[in-house]
C-alpha cells in the first residue's frame, strides 16, 4: 500500500513548520521586550538628565547669585554661555528680580534645540547673603534637557536589545530545529516508509524504530498504534473474506425471494386496483342498485382468492340472529342452505373476531379447533377446507362479518390475499356505511318534500276559511293579467264584501263571526263554474273572485249567483239594515285591454263598483263605471 500525493501538492517539513513557529513566537516576543526595554531606557536616560540639570544648579547657584548681587553683567554671560554648552542643557534662562529696576531675562540656547515636553525641566531660586543672617532673592535660575540627547541616547540603547533579542532567537530556533530533528523527523520518515509499503500480503510485518528502549514517548505510542490497527485491519479483511463466501452462498437465495417478493407485489397492486374499481362502481351507484354490487364485488373478490364460496352475514333487527345477506357459490349445484345462527350458537367464533377482525384457517380441523362444532358445521357442510373470515365493524355501528371460502387445504392464506381480505372488509363496509347513509338523505328528502309542501300550502291559503290567502291572489293575479295582456282574452274581477258585518261581530261575538266567514267562503268556493276560477280572501270580510275569459254579461249572472249563493244560507243578522240574515255587495269590474297598464286599475275599478254597490242599498251586483266615463263625470263636475 503507498502513500500517493494529490497532484499540484508539495511536500513540507513538520521542522521547518516548527522553526517558523518558533521564529514569529521569538519576533513577537522581541517586540514585546523591545518596547518594555525602550520605555524602561527612557525612563532612565530621563533620571539620568535630571540628575545631570541638578549637578549645574548646584555648581552654578553661588556664582550666578553673586554676580547678580554685583551687576557683573560679564561673568554672567560667562557663566550662562558655559551652562548652556554642557549636552544635556538644550537652554538656560536666568530672570534677574530688583526692587529697584524692571525684571530682567537673560537666555543661552544651544544651537538646534527646540522646546519639547519629553526632556526635564528644572526651575531654581536664586538668592544671595549680603551678610550673615541676610537673604535676598535676586533671581531665579531654569534649565531646559534637550530632547535630542534623550533620543540618541535611546538609540544606542534599543540597538543594543534588538541585536540581542535576534542572536538569541536564532540560536533558539536552530536549537529547536536540531533536537525535532534528531528525535521527530526520522522516526516519522520512518513510519511514514513503512506505511507506504504495507499491503494486505504484508500486514503482518511490524513497525520497528532504532531507538533507545529507555525512551516511551509520543511515538511509542504511534507505533504501537500503527502495529495494533495493522492486526485489525488483518483481522478485518479476513473476516470480509469470509462475508463474501457467505454472501456469494446467499445471493442466489435473495435472488429467489426478491422475485417471490415482486410477483407478491404485483399480486397486490393488482388486487388493489381491482378494489378500487369495485369501490368507485358502488360509491356512484343508485341506492336501488348497491346490494347487486355488493353481490358482484363479493363475487370477483371470491374468484381474485380461488376461493369456493363467499358469504355476507348480518345480524337480525332484533340483534338475536345472524343471517346470510349475500351469498355466492362457484359450484353449478345447488348450495346448502346457509340459514340463520344464533348470536348465542356462534359465541366463540364471535369473540374470536372481535379480539382480530381479519381471521384465517388454513383447513376444516383448524376451523374446527378453535370454534366449537356446532359452530364449523355450516361451513363444513359447504365443503370447505381453507377458510376466512372478516368483520365489518366501525366505532359504533356493526354490519356482519365476511366467510370466504375454498374446497381445499392450504399451508397458509398468503399475505396477498390477506390484505386483499382486509382491502374488501373494508371496501364493504365504506359500502354498508354509504348505503345507510343514502337511506337516511332518502328519508329525509322524502320528509323535507313533505314539510316544504305543507309549509307552502301554508303560506298560500287563509288558515280559517280554507281559501288563497292576499299572497297567493296576488300571484294568481299578476299571471292571469298578463295572460289576457298577451292573448287578448277578457278578465273579470269581483270583489266581494259581506254587509255589516262588524255589527255582526260585536252581535253574535267573534267565534260566531269566524263560523259566518267560513260558511260565505264554502259558499262562494260551491258557486265556481271553471276551473281557472279563483275565489280568495283578501281582507277580513272581503273576498275577490277572478275570472279569466269572462266578459260582461256572464260575469254579472255568475256574480249574482254568488249573491244569491250567500243569501240562501239563511245566516241569521239581526244588526243588518237591508235584511234579516246575512248578505254580501259585490263591485264587478272587466279589464280594458287597451287603457290598462297594470292589475291595480282593474282592482280599483272594482272597488269603486262594491262603493257603488254599498251606496246603492247594499246585497246587489254593481258594474264599474268606465275609467273614461268617470274622467268625463270629474270634468263636468
């Protein structure tokens, strides 16, 4: 096995890596104590100044001082010109203070210096004895460091360190790299040989390295590992070696189950279809037909399982008896009767159903062992061997259980036709589900036709007396209008009012005032010819007759044959000032094809009649003037 390279890569050098790293630790750290040292030589180089700007003060106090006191202008250049050469002095400043004559400065700079904040200051009192015991301040004596100094002395200073620091990282670094080398880098070469010889012939070779044996370190361990994982990988291919015999001796067989799996598969798939085909022919049959799909979907399933005979039980309404709810038979002869069981009689195979709703039997004495006799004799009698049996059970609701049988054993119901059972049990009972509920809309259609009917019967006859109520002539009335509109065929309306009788109200009571509207309403209703009559209450004692394809004359024989139909009642009217018994005034109008645009002037037209009618003397039939004979009354009037 040999280590390869990726192209474009280079190989590099753990040392070299460990020497840079070394290096840039070094120059960070020289940094580091460059600038510590630098400050630290500041610090000193400015002492050292200070010391130095107190040793002139000293040296030059007394001198200044007397030759201020003596006005020796000379001396005094002299001896600030002699202050101001010495290196550290960048200017010297003397102010001369007399109570007799104005202030006075004298300055000596050394060439180049310029004022900084970095070198020291030093600011001294003059004074002067004139003799013993006497003290005179004549002046006042400052000393200015030149910043140039404290800088070159910096200079020298920091050159020293660097020089320093870089020596000894080097020397560091090149220890470093001397010791990783002897120690690291040809051990790890080595290794690094040994692992690009290995191959799965050689595995067994262990890795060596020339050291001393006093030395367990690092790379003790790395070889030890290297050592270990060569015995696992060894073992490991060894143990591949082995799985691959097995699995070669196991491939033919996954062959033969994957095939026996997929032919299971399709065997599914088909069944699967097949019941949805079943499922949406039921879900979209009429109610009258869904028992004969059942029957058909029974049927094919039963063939799709090879199986004899397929028979659908149900319980009784009393819930006492199971009975055969669709049954269908392969054999040409003549089934035995598969009658009703008891509840109690099939006890076992019913608790047997409830505790899993999908059972199977591969043959008779399996069926036999587990249910009673009594209980596999029907089955028996059929002739079946394999059989199975599904519940149709939801939440709450119960619709039998499925029997599907075949005339001969089996090692087992495959797993196929097991969820091909289910499938149906299923299917079935989504079917029993769906057939109650269009049984429920159906009977509930029926009676929400039934109260529709009632409730617009209501809503268009007058509860007392039987008759079309306002609503139901207003309909009536607006058709026929516009029938005659179009056709041109007469219309005649009456309107008819009975005679007094809020007098008969307040005589006789209203009890009695009802019965009289209901015996006026038979009255008129016996006194219609046609069928498209129409006799309706409109009002509390007013009633409106139309007649359509009515001209004059008929219509006022016809009207006045519902007066006399109401007056041969003989009602007794005691409050009544025109007769004995109760009498009704009838206003009759006919519409004028040509002047009307609505129903409304044939109405009024007939009301104004029955006003005639009541001012003529009340129980008479009067015609409605026409409309333009009343224009003319009003303009001559």
């Amino acid at each position: 096995m040999a280590l390869i390279m990726r192209p474009g890569t280079s190989m590099g050098s753990l040392g070299g890596r460990l020497v840079l790293a070394t290096l840039s630790f070094c120059l960070v750290f020289t940094l580091l104590m460059i600038v510590v040292s630098t400050l630290s030589a500041w610090k000193t180089g400015v002492a050292a100044m200070t010391s130095e700007l107190m040793q002139i003060e000293q040296v030059y106090q007394g001198t200044l001082s007397k030759s201020i006191w003596e006005m020796d202008r000379e001396s005094l250049q002299t001896h600030l010109s002699s202050a101001a050469k010495v290196s550290a002095v960048g200017q010297v400043t003397l102010k001369i203070t007399s109570t007799n004559r104005a202030p006075e400065t004298l300055v000596s700079t050394n060439a180049g210096w310029s004022a900084s904040s970095w070198a020291p200051t030093r600011r001294l009192a003059l004074t002067y004895e004139p003799y013993p015991g006497a003290s005179e301040t004549v002046g006042e004596l400052t000393l200015y460091g030149d910043e140039r100094v404290l800088w070159a002395r910096l200079r020298g200073e920091v050159s020293t360190i660097v020089a320093t620091q870089i020596i000894q990282s080097l020397l560091l670094a090149g220890l470093i790299m001397l010791m990783f080398t002897r120690l690291v880098t040809v051990h790890v070469q080595r290794i690094a040989s040994h692992l690009g010889q290995l191959a799965p012939s050689n595995l067994g070779h262990t890795l060596v390295l020339n050291r001393k044996k006093l030395h367990h370190d690092e790379l003790t361990l790395l070889v030890t590992g290297v050592n270990e994982l060569q015995d696992s990988l060894a073992d490991y291919l060894a143990k591949q070696e082995r799985s691959e015999r097995e699995l070669a001796k196991h491939r033919d067989r996954l062959a033969e189950l994957v095939q026996d799996r997929t032919a299971e598969l399709e065997a599914l798939a088909a069944a699967q279809k097949v019941v949805l085909t079943l499922s949406n022919r039921i879900i979209h049959a009429p109610l009258a037909e869904i028992d004969h799909y059942n029957f058909e979907c029974l049927r094919d399933i039963a063939m799709r399982l090879n199986a004899s005979d397929a028979v659908w039980y149900v319980i009784d309404p009393g819930g006492n008896e199971y009975r055969a709810f669709l049954e269908w038979h392969a054999s040409t002869t003549a089934a035995p009767k598969t009658g009703g069981f008891s509840v109690d009689g099939w006890s076992r195979l019913l608790a047997t159903l409830a505790q899993n709703n999908l059972v199977t039997f591969p043959s008779q004495a399996a069926l036999a062992a587990a249910v009673t006799p009594d209980e596999s004799a029907p089955f028996a009698a059929l002739g079946l061997e394999a059989t199975a049996f599904a519940m149709l059970r939801g939440a709450d609701e119960q619709f039998g259980f499925l029997v599907f049988g075949k005339r001969m054993e089996v090692p087992q119901w495959r797993s196929d036709e097991l969820a091909l059972l289910a499938m149906t049990s299923q299917m079935l009972l989504q079917s029993a589900r769906h057939k109650a509920q269009l049984v429920d809309i159906s009977e509930a259609h029926r009676a929400l036709q039934t109260a529709n009917t009632r409730l617009e019967n209501l809503a268009r006859t007058d509860p007392l007396t039987g008759l079309p109520n306002r609503r139901h002539f207003d309909e009536f009335k607006d058709n026929e209008f516009w029938r005659s509109k179009r056709s041109g065929q007469p219309l005649a309306l009456l309107i008819c009012d009975i005679d007094f009788f809020k007098g008969y109200n307040d005589t006789y009571g209203q009890a009695q005032g009802d019965q009289c509207l209901c015996a006026v309403a038979g009255a008129l209703r016996s006194s219609l010819r046609r069928a498209g009559d129409m006799v309706a209450r409109i009002g509390g004692e007013e009633f409106a007759v139309l007649l359509p394809a009515t001209i004059k004359e008929p219509a006022l024989t016809l009207a006045e044959s519902y007066r006399k139909a109401v007056a041969d009642l003989a009602i007794p009217h005691s409050a009544s000032s025109v007769a004995a018994y109760v009498t009704i005034s009838i206003g009759l109008a006919v519409l004028d094809l040509e002047g009307a645009d609505d129903f409304d002037a044939l109405f009024r037209q007939a009301d104004q009649a029955l006003y005639r009618a009541k001012a003529g003397g009340r129980n008479r039939v009067a015609y409605a003037v026409p409309m333009k004979d009343i224009l003319d009354e009003q303009c001559t009037s």
